[in-house]
C-alpha cells in the first residue's frame, strides 16, 4: 500500500520506474485464493504464468503482461506513423497549390485559401458549440458570401494597378462561388473526380462523345481542316487525353470543329462529310464555353488557349437553328428546320476583339516576334507556336477587313519581318508554316498602304496607293510562286487565295461610284488608274471562281481577263477532289466566292464589261460580243463562269453540312437565273437582263446590315436540349 500510494503521488514530470519486479506482487489468481503466489524467480520474463498456477494448470495474469520497454515503444511507432501521414498530407496539398494558375503581372503571391481548406478551418474553429458571433456593434462583421483572405501584414502587399492591388488583398477573386455552384450541379450527373479533373465542359464526361469519337474529331481537324488555318502544332494530333487533360477548352473546340466534318466510316477514306449526330449538343456545350471568356473571365482565362479557341470559334463559328417557312407550301403546320450559319461581319469582328483583348494582355505580339530576333538554333517548339498563333490572329484580323470594310486594328509589320525566318526554320511544319509567312507579308504590304492612304475604314485607296499596292501585290507574286507552286493543292491554298481576294476587295472598292444604283448605265471609267482597277479586279474575280474546276490545277496562275489566250477553251467543270478539299475551309472563304460571281455580274449589267469580260472601252463597237441588256451568250467567258460557280454550290449544297454556302447559294442562283434567262441552246440571245433585278441584288450584299442569330432558338438556356 505504501508502495501504491508514493506512486499514486508521484508528479508526472518525475520518469518511470526503470522495471516493475515480478517477486514484489502477485498475480490475480493467486490474490483472489489469498495464497501466497510463487513466481519463477526475479529475472523471470514478461508473459510467463507463476509456479502455482503452472502446477494447478490454470490460467495466470501473469501471461498477459507485457514489457513497459516495448509498449512505449510500440506507442512510438504508431505516433510516427500518424506524423508520417501527416507530412505526406502536407506535400500533397503543397503540390496541388503550386498546380494553380499563375497571378498576372503586378499582382501579389499572396492567395485565397483552397476551399476545402477554409472549410475544414471553419469547422475546427467553429466546434460543437456553433458558430461564435462577432461583437455587438462590430465594424469588421463578415457577409456568409465573403470568402476572400484577410491579409495580416499589408506590407507583404506591392501596389499595382487598382483592381490588382485589390485582388492581392483578397477582392476581386474570379467569382469562386459561382465555379463552387457549378461544379456541385455537375455532381449529379457524374462524379466529382472526374468533373474536377476535365473540367465542366468536357464532351466526354457529358455523355456526348466518346474517347474515340473524339480522337477521331479531332483527326479530321488536323487532316482536313487545319490545312486552311494552319494555327496549332500538328504534333498535337496524337494527343488527345492530354488535350482533354490539360486542355479542356482546346480538346472541346477541336471535338466541335471535326465533328461538323464527320466521316461514317472507320476507315476515314477520302468521302463527303456529313453531320456527327452530337454534333448540336457540342455546339451548345461550347457556346457555354466560349460565353464564360465574354461573361464571366477571371484572370485564371488568360492564357494562349483561350485566345486559340476564340480564333478557331470566329473562322468555324458553330451553327444555329432556325424556323422557314417553306416557299412552296404556306401552312403554318409545316415549317422546315434547318442550320444556319452565325458567320457575319459583326460577329467575326466581335469575336476575334476579343481575342486581340486577350493577346494584348499577354503581350502576344511582342512576346512570340521577340524569339526571332535572336539566333536561329536559340528557338522553340514554344516559339513557333505562339508566332503561328500571332501569325493567325493577324491574318483574320486583316481578312474581315477586306470583307466587310470594319477597321483593321493589329499591325502586321514587326510580324513581316521575321516571317520568313519563322517559314525557313528547321522545326517550322511545311508547308503550313511557309505558307504563313508569305500570307503575314502579304498583309503588311495591304496594311502599309492603307496606312500611308489613311483609309483604314473604307478600304478606298487613291490612285498613287492603289498602283503602288498592285505593284507590290505582283512582285511579291512573283518572289513566292516558284516557292510553292508545287505545294500540294497549293492553287485552292494559302496565300495565293489570299492574293486573288486582297486584289478583288481593295481594287474593286474604287469601283463602287461605277456600279452603284444612283449612277445612269453604261457609264464608263474613263481615269487610268480605274481601269487598271477594274482589270485586276477582273482577273482576280475569275481566278477565284475557276480554282475549283478541273483546269484550275495548272492554269489559273496565268489566267488574265483581258487576254483571250490565256482562257481555256475546254469546259469547265468542277473538280471534286478540289471541292472535297475546298469544303473544309473557313467560313468566310464562301463570302469571297460569292462576291467574285456578283462582282463579274454586276461589271456586265453596268456595261463595264461584255460577255467575254473584256473592257467595253478597249474593244470596237463592231465586236460580235454580247454586252448589256443583252444576255450573254451560251459560250461567252462569263456564261461559262456562272454556270461553274452555279455547280460549284450546287454540289457542295447537296448536304446539310454547309449552312452558310447554302445561304449564299441564293444569291449565286439569282446571278445566273437574271442574267441567263434560259439555259440550253433553246435560249434566245435577244433575250434582255434583268437589271433591277441585278441592282437590287447587288444593294442588298453592299448594305452594312445584317441578321441577327434567334437568341431563343440558337442559345439553349433553360435545359440544354440540342440546337438540331
């Protein structure tokens, strides 16, 4: 008793025994016979029964004891254990802090904590006892929405902009919440894990594609469509789980632009393409997508992808639905369904500002030209993809322009300058990259001239800019077409598609006062520098139109309209290896083709021009040739153009693929049906043209105007149902 009792009062700070004596107590049996108990001997283990109890063969407490020295250390292998998994614990949440985007320049390091975090300390803090409660009358009372980091030391703080000072300070966080709601409405459908790993938008975790489909889709992007807008490295063809790992919005907008060129086949042969039957659902998906850079964009939105998908939504817009009334049947009940095309001036030019918006925040321009002016083997991967991403920005900037008069607003000029560095490098993709760099000094020829013109707006050049523009525009013609001439499909291809357009839009711009309704007819240019202008325009218009047919291959680099000899005799007739390939090309490739066959059009009703093409001015009144109100005649040059661009969009209308040739297709037939009044050799050549018809056509494709998308039909708002 005296020994428990010293015990019992000994302070916890004094250390343990060294070793409990078995021959100073008894085990339980024994104590409860009150005998006396006869252990083995003073140095007798741990877990071994006393002699008394061995005798009797009964059980001994003296079995279960065990040695103090390994208990404790037992206990202290366990607590290692814990701290090991806790250290292990910490490095993982370190890892995944550092996996988070990058503060823009000027703001601090200093960032909000992770949710689960701050939910985890909230709960801790908060207890069992319940939430505490601020003091009465507190200034510093806190809203439930108020998620942002106080920050105890200002001075860890640098000043900066405004709203990045503020958001070092914890404001101005990017709406976490709202990602927070969203990704807990996701959880219903699929699990956590995975929303958290490819994002909300991702095709696959929606249920719309599959992992093969969507490799497939974006197989068929880089085989067929990226030829026309070479803007990414083809290297990522083979990569679509990192795409949809790593790059969610990008693995989307590829998986949207293939799909609308979808081949049935496993086999992916050379065959028309048709719908993908998701290929709505997608749309939706990435007009959520592409809504929340315009919408709802944090910091966390600027980075190269965003500017990419934004360039690949404005040349391959989504499509959208609408309600028609058929012509030829009146009833309200019956109304045909089918996809329109978003593509318009305005939504390509609001479009693609706002992917200058984000590569000016990136300093883009300066950042991807920098690389080039250094020595050659000091260059990247990195470097030629962000230059190609450059390059693209400014040549769609640079095509709206010259289709729709809206001012140019990137210069092109530092971007020349290493152009040709960038096409000649050892890494650079042939001929994609070559390609480019010819087309970006093509635009910084266009966009030094309007600039010396001061007519950025109105594409209007006068006579000293406009001579020194074709000048350029042929000696750089003749620089490029021995480099790639010989590239395969090279005359549907960039830059020299590019050429034939840049020559018809700033020539024929000049033009306007001549064919225009408030002029008399047959009024003819008389100043020089005009009918050079309406010559280039001319022979572009015809270049455009005749690359699609069988004889475009070898014969269009030397088509001149206002030499006979050089027009092809045999029929034209349009090549469908060149239209299949043709077909995957942007959007506003299509308004180029029509404007080329209202230009042609509209010189022969105005009386610029006869049936063969030829200046009325430089031909003799005796000529045999039609001219206007006369129809031209069945083998006349510009009947025999009409009709090649009328199969040109017939063929590629057969599907419901095209949405926008479809809708340009009406203005190609009312071409041809109000200038060729009857077809055959039953048509009468004193047939007269329409020319109200023709002037009221020609108004309508100059006015400034345009549709806007059915705001209920095209964005799906309540459910997502499909737009098809």
């Amino acid at each position: 008793m005296e020994q428990n009792t010293s015990r019992s009062n000994s302070y916890p700070d004094e250390p343990p025994p060294a070793k409990s004596r078995r021959i100073a107590r008894a085990c339980l049996q024994c104590r409860g016979r009150k005998q006396r108990c006869l252990p083995l001997g003073e140095n007798a283990g741990f877990g071994v029964a006393c002699r008394r109890c061995k005798r009797h063969g009964v059980a001994c407490s003296f079995e279960a004891d065990q040695d103090p020295i390994v208990a404790a250390g037992a206990d202290a292998s366990l607590l290692g254990s814990i701290e090991d998994r806790l250290k292990d614990h910490e490095r993982r949440l370190a890892k995944l802090e550092t996996k988070r985007p990058r503060p823009l320049h000027g703001d601090s390091q200093i960032r909000s904590p992770s949710p689960l975090l701050s939910t985890a300390l909230s709960q801790e803090e908060l207890g069992s006892s319940g939430p505490r409660e601020a003091p009465a009358g507190s200034p510093f009372d806190r809203s439930p929405w108020d998620d942002r980091q106080q920050v105890s030391n200002i001075d860890a703080v640098d000043l900066g902009p405004p709203i990045s000072t503020l958001r070092s300070l914890g404001a101005m966080h990017g709406y976490q919440r709202a990602f927070e709601l969203e990704n807990s409405a996701l959880n219903t459908t699929r699990s956590y894990e995975q929303a958290a790993q490819y994002g909300p938008y991702d095709p696959i975790s929606n249920g719309i594609l599959t992992m093969n489909e969507a490799s497939r889709a974006i197989y068929v992007f880089f085989h067929h469509c990226h030829p026309m807008a070479p803007v990414l490295s083809e290297s990522l063809q083979s990569q679509a789980g990192a795409l949809r790992a790593e790059r969610p919005m990008l693995f989307l907008t590829l998986c949207s632009i293939g799909t609308r060129f979808w081949h049935t086949n496993d086999t992916i042969t050379h065959n028309w393409p048709a719908w993908h039957p998701k290929c709505s659902e997608l749309a939706v998906l990435l007009d959520k997508a592409v809504s929340q850079l315009l919408l709802r964009p944090t910091p966390h939105d600027v980075h190269l992808d965003s500017v990419v998908v934004l360039l690949l939504y404005a040349q391959w817009m989504p499509y959208g639905k609408q309600a028609f009334q058929d012509s030829d049947n009146r009833s309200q009940a019956t109304r045909l369904k089918r996809p329109l095309s978003r593509y318009n001036d305005i939504s390509a030019w609001a479009v693609l500002g706002l992917a200058a918006r984000y590569a000016a925040i990136l300093d883009l321009g300066r950042g991807a030209i920098a690389p080039f002016r250094r020595p050659q083997p000091t260059i990247t991967h990195d470097d030629m993809s962000k230059l190609r991403i450059w390059f693209n920005l400014l040549t769609c900037d640079w095509n709206l322009m010259l289709s729709s008069s809206l001012p140019s607003t990137l210069d092109p000029t530092e971007g020349a300058t290493i152009a040709r560095t960038f096409g000649a490098h050892p890494i650079a993709q042939q001929p994609n990259d070559l390609r480019y760099a010819a087309l970006v000094e093509l635009v910084s020829i266009s966009h030094s001239v309007l600039e010396t013109n001061k007519e950025f707006t109105a594409r209007r050049l006068n006579a000293v800019g406009l001579r020194k523009f074709n000048i350029a525009c042929d000696d750089w013609e003749r620089h490029w077409k021995p480099i790639l001439r010989s590239t395969h499909f090279q005359h549907v291809h960039l830059p020299f598609t590019s050429l034939r357009w840049c020559r018809l839009a700033l020539n024929s711009a000049v033009l306007g006062p001549y064919l225009s309704s408030i002029t008399q007819d047959s009024i003819q240019p008389s100043h020089l520098w005009v009918l050079e202008a309406l010559e280039t325009s001319l022979t572009a218009a015809i270049q455009i139109i005749f690359c699609v047919s069988t004889l475009g291959h070898d014969q269009v680099w030397s088509l001149d309209a206002q030499n006979t000899s050089t027009v092809p005799i045999e029929p034209f007739v349009v090549d469908k290896v060149t239209l299949e390939r043709l077909s995957y090309a942007v959007d506003s490739t299509w308004v180029s083709y029509t404007f080329a066959v209202t230009f042609l059009a509209f010189c022969y009703v105005k009386g610029a021009v006869n049936d063969e093409l030829r200046l009325r001015c430089l031909t003799s009144a005796s000529s045999t040739h039609n001219v206007a109100p006369q129809s031209p005649r069945t083998s006349s040059l510009l009947a025999r153009l009409l009709r090649l661009a009328l199969d040109l969009f017939d063929t590629m209308c057969q599907g419901s693929t095209f949405p926008l040739a479809q809708e340009l297709q009406g203005v190609v037939k009312d071409c041809v049906l109000l200038l060729l009044t009857e077809d055959g050799d039953n048509r009468n050549n004193g047939d007269q043209v329409d020319t109200t018809g023709v002037q009221s056509l020609f108004d309508q494709m100059m006015d400034p105007g345009f549709e806007w998308p059915v705001f209920t039909e095209d964005w799906d708002i309540e459910g997502g149902t499909p737009l098809i």
